[in-house]
C-alpha cells in the first residue's frame, strides 16, 4: 500500500472511513476492511462508532501497530481540558493506548486555536496520539495554526473529490509538509455514471469510482472511502496497478470548481 508521507507521520493511502457508520455494520465494515488489506481507519468522536471501530480492529486479528487509527476531537471539546479528557475518552472507547493521528474535526471560532492547540500538542506529548492534525481547515486556518501549534501538523482533512478544486488547501499542506486526507473522495457517489471517469476507467479495465480514488492518490492525497457495502471495500482498494496519464489527471482535475462542495453546516468556516 502506498504511503504517503507528512511531517514524520505515513498515511496509508486508502484508509476506511467510518462516518454515519453505526452498530454492528461498523464494527464487521471495520473487521472486514482490515482482512482485506486496509490499513487505516478513520473515525470521530462525533461518529459515536469509536467503540465499534475498536471492535472491528481486534476481531480483525490484524496487529495493532500494522493499523494506522485516526480520530477526530470534536469541536464542543476544544477547552484545552476538555480536550484531553474528551480525548482519553475516545482512547478507552477504541480501547487503545495511543491513536495515530488525532486531528481537531472543524474550527471553532469560539475557543482560542493556540489555546486547543496547545492542548492537542500537549496529548501528543503525553503519548496519546503519534501524530495530530486539522480537519475542515482552509488556507488562512492553516496558515494561523501552523504557526500557532508547538508540534508540527500532519495533514488537513478536507472534503475533495473531482467535482470540488481544492487547490488552494493543497497548496498550503504542500508549503507546510502537511497530507491532505480526503473524505467523500467519491461524493457520496455522484461520480458513479460520470462519462469522463466511466471513459476513462474502460481504457484501464477500472470503475469511475476507482478511477476516482486513482486520481487522488497519483497527487499524494490519501483518501478515506467510506462504504456500507461489503462488496465496495474490495473495488475501493484495487486501484494499486494502474495508472493514470498527464492528460486523464488533467481531465479530471478540470471537472473541480468551488461549488462541487456537498457538506456544508452553519458553523463551517468561510471556504477557500
Ligand atoms: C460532521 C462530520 C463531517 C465529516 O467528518
């Protein structure tokens, strides 16, 4: 599995993602994943499935430190000792020591970021979390954490798929040694019948959707497919023997633009 590589931290390139996962589905997604080859797990304490991933990732027989956990504090925890106790929290419901990268899952204007930064580099310190990140950043956001936080910050979890340019977002994680993780990589599954990806995908015998996960990875962006379907993880993560030319790269980042956004709240900030 390619790896990508940020601020000391190495991120599986593909990696399940486990939003509005729930439940027993959660857990037997997670165990199956893990058997078939995944490697990175990504869940939040909004998610309120960390227990389950938990479960997914022992019943899966999978050595621990094979596996690259990712959980995210959400924002009502971001009082530098809401963030630690919010944080040892998701560790005893995933009944792990240690994450491997723990990010804050949006911004949240209404708490100090030095102040929560300091507490994420703190729980780092303290071994909770190998590495830590943002989730939901845009430019200016990077920018003011980057120079704010103590330790440095390994990637920025942003929703990007080809329907959405996030090129701005990319170029600061790239000025900063930062990854970029991608949720929705497939949005939420609107590209499925695309003509350029299903055009594309023929000529190398692949789907849009791995067409699509394809065209993330080949820009050193790791991408969190999050499925409910047992049969998808298999085609999720068969995109590691083929390869997409300059001009199909090309194709395909030209279909992006600001208003392919799909997940939008009140307290988003303003994007890039
Ligand atoms: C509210 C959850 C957004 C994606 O992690």
């Amino acid at each position: 599995m390619q790896l990508i590589e940020a601020n000391g931290a190495k991120i599986p390139a593909i990696g399940l993602g486990t939003w509005e996962l729930r439940g027993r589905t959660c857990a037997r997604l997670v165990e199956q994943a893990l058997k078939l080859g995944y490697r990175h797990i990504d869940t939040a304490q909004v998610y309120e499935n960390e227990r389950e991933v938990g479960e997914g990732l022992r019943a899966s027989g999978v050595r621990r430190n094979d596996v690259f956990v990712t959980t995210k504090v959400w924002t009502t925890h971001f009082a530098p000792n809401d963030l630690e106790r919010s944080s040892k929290e998701s560790l005893a419901k995933l009944r792990l020591s240690e994450v491997d990268l723990l990010l804050l899952h949006w911004p949240n204007p209404h708490v100090p970021l030095q102040e929560t930064l300091g507490a994420l580099a703190h729980v780092k310190k303290l071994g909770m979390a190998r590495h830590i990140g943002v989730s939901n950043f845009t430019v200016a956001l990077i920018e003011e954490a980057v120079a704010a936080c103590p330790e440095p910050l390994a990637c920025d979890q942003v929703e990007y798929h080809p329907y959405l340019d996030q090129t701005k977002v990319r170029e600061a994680c790239a000025r900063h040694g930062m990854a970029v993780v991608a949720y929705s990589p497939v949005a939420k599954g609107r590209i499925k019948g695309d003509q350029t990806l299903v055009q594309i995908g023929q000529a190398h015998g692949k789907t849009a959707a791995q067409v699509c996960l394809r065209w993330l990875v080949q820009q050193n962006v790791s991408a969190i497919p999050r499925t409910s379907k047992i049969e998808r993880l298999s085609e999720n993560i068969d995109i590691f023997d083929f390869e997409l030319s300059d001009d199909e790269m090309h194709r395909i980042s030209q279909m992006g633009s600001a208003k392919g956004r799909l997940t939008n709240f009140g307290f988003a900030p303003k994007w890039d």
